[in-house]
C-alpha cells in the first residue's frame, strides 16, 4: 500500500513537470493531456469559472497580452496523495495594458502558490491559487477587479 503512495506521489510531481511545460509553451495537447474537461478554476481574468485545458490556457493567453514573455517556475513542490502544492516563481515584462494599467515596460518577479487536486485518472480537477497580498488589498477595498 506505501509503495502505490509513493509511486502515485511521484506521478503526480511528473505531471506538475509537464504542467509547467504546458502553461510556459500554451502547448493545447499538454493542456488536455493533464487538466480534466469539467475541471473549473476561478481567476481575476474571468469573473465566471472556466473549464478544462482550454479554460486554463485562456488564462494564460490573458496573461500574455499584458506580459509578453510571461513565464512560471516551478520552484518547490510538495505532494501527498491527490493533492500537490506548488510555489512558482512568475516572471515578465509589462508590455500590454493590465487591469486599465498601461504598459510601464517594468519586469516583475513574483511568488505564487498554487494548490492542485488531482482524478483518479491523474488529471488536474482543481487549481486555487494562494491570493496572500492581493486578498488582503481586496478585503479592505484597496483593490478592485
């Protein structure tokens, strides 16, 4: 029975390595490969869930428009049955406008966590993201979507 945990822990870690493939080369194949049609996720970008690989490759295809190179580093991951957490580090240039900010040509380095549920079948059925800053801004009005 330990040796299903750890081999199921372990596919579960090279599917997050594919995962950061997927989201840094909008690849459409990974996206269906690891992420479950009904799967929804919930993001500034949209004020309505979107839903499997293609819904979360919208996301990264918003991003994109306001950072250009927009890239995701996977720098820490723990795993544990179906669930895996990740920390990234998430990196551009503010090229397009963001949230009505026009483009300041600023690079920025940011920490984001992410907290990933994973199907019998070894697909992504949920994304949340950690909102730490941002949800404490949005708490006490400072910042509207």
């Amino acid at each position: 029975m330990q040796d299903k945990m750890v081999e199921k822990t372990e596919f579960h870690k090279t599917q997050m390595k594919k995962f950061e493939k997927m989201i840094n080369t909008a690849d459409e194949k990974l996206a269906q490969e690891l992420i479950s049609d009904d799967a929804s996720f919930y993001t500034p970008a949209s004020p309505d869930p979107l839903y499997g690989g293609k819904g979360y490759l919208s996301v990264v295809y918003w991003m994109r428009k306001s950072f250009s190179n927009v890239q995701w580093k996977l720098e820490e991951m723990i795993a544990e049955n179906d669930k895996v957490a990740v920390r990234w580090t998430c990196t551009g240039k503010h090229d397009g406008e963001f949230f009505g900010i026009k483009p300041t040509q600023k690079t920025f380095s940011a920490s984001i966590m992410n907290f990933y549920t994973f199907n019998k079948e070894g697909k992504i059925i949920n994304d949340i993201a950690a909102e730490g800053i941002i949800g404490i801004l949005r708490g006490i009005g400072a910042f509207q979507l």
